[in-house]
C-alpha cells in the first residue's frame, strides 16, 4: 500500500494517513474486517448516502478503494462516538467536495469534539456519584450496618442443597 504520513502539532507520531488509490481494490468482506462493521451495515451505509456510491467490478461485487476504506474507518469511529447520522452524512459529502471543503469538514469534527468533551464532563459526574455511593456500601458491610445505621441482624445459615421432600427418594 502506498501511503505518506503527517504529523499532527508537534507528535513524532503520525496521526493519519493519506492513501493513494493505485492499489487493488477492496472487496466488502475486507472493508468489514478492518472497520469493525458488519456488511450489511456497509451497505445501510451506503443506502442511507453515508458512503459515496460504491463502485462494482465487472462481476457486480462492491470494490472499495483504499480511499473508501479509510472513510468506512473514519465513519465509523464517528458513529462509536456518538455522532448523529446526518453529520455524518453531510461530513461524507463534504469529503466527496474535495481539498475546498477542509474547512466545513473541520468545523464538524470541532463541534463533535465539543460535545463528547461535554458528555465526558456529565460522565465524571456520574462516575463521581456512583464512586461515592460503591463506598457507602462498602462501609456499610464491613460496618455490618443497614442503610439507617442499625445493626444488620445475622440471617441464618442456608443449606447449600434442599432436602428432599417427604415422601421422595433419594
């Protein structure tokens, strides 16, 4: 595969990477392996007009191209991010208009960002309650205390297999 990588900021790491189509295409099967869908979601995907139109090779199967496959990615990990359908949509078009549509691409990924920052907040909040409430009980049953403070009284031990009723036969 050919393919250049670009830093992003200062990261000696590459952050994305841009790839050529002069490579064999893709078959679905494939394109579902490295994106983590299904194929029938590949082709929801593309129903729904997420996708570009696929193109078919002289047998009629969907051939994805290096390119496609790296929107399928992209796509995806937006959906797993919580982002709605038709942002994603309109990000998919917008890759479609080429090198002029950067802009209105970015403006997307920025707001999208935004709100997973804003649901991570509410989560910590969450996480927060829940840490606190894990430790109440935890203090509770080793204190051996009910919620209202009072003594829990000791239940009695329970046999680990019933005995048979009368009259049956063991």
């Amino acid at each position: 595969m050919n393919s250049k990588t670009y830093p992003f900021g200062m990261s000696t790491q590459p952050a994305f990477t841009v790839l050529d189509d002069s490579d064999a295409s893709l078959g679905i099967a494939e394109v579902a392996h490295l994106s983590g869908l299904s194929q029938d979601t590949l082709r929801w995907y593309e129903r729904e007009g997420l996708l570009p139109a696929v193109h078919r090779g002289t047998d009629r199967r969907r051939r994805y191209s290096r390119r496609d496959a790296a929107l399928v990615e992209m796509l995806a990990k937006l959906r797993d991010s919580g982002m709605p359908t038709e942002e994603m949509r309109e990000f998919s078009r917008l890759v479609a208009g080429g090198a002029a549509t950067h802009g209105q691409r970015l403006a997307i990924l920025e707001r999208h960002r935004d709100r997973i920052h804003r649901r991570q907040v509410e989560l910590d909040q969450h996480l927060a309650s829940l840490d606190e409430k894990v430790s109440h009980y935890r203090y509770l049953i080793g204190a051996g205390l009910d919620c209202d403070g009072q003594p829990v009284p000791t239940l009695p031990a329970t046999r680990s297999s019933p005995t048979p009723a009368e009259g049956e036969s063991r």
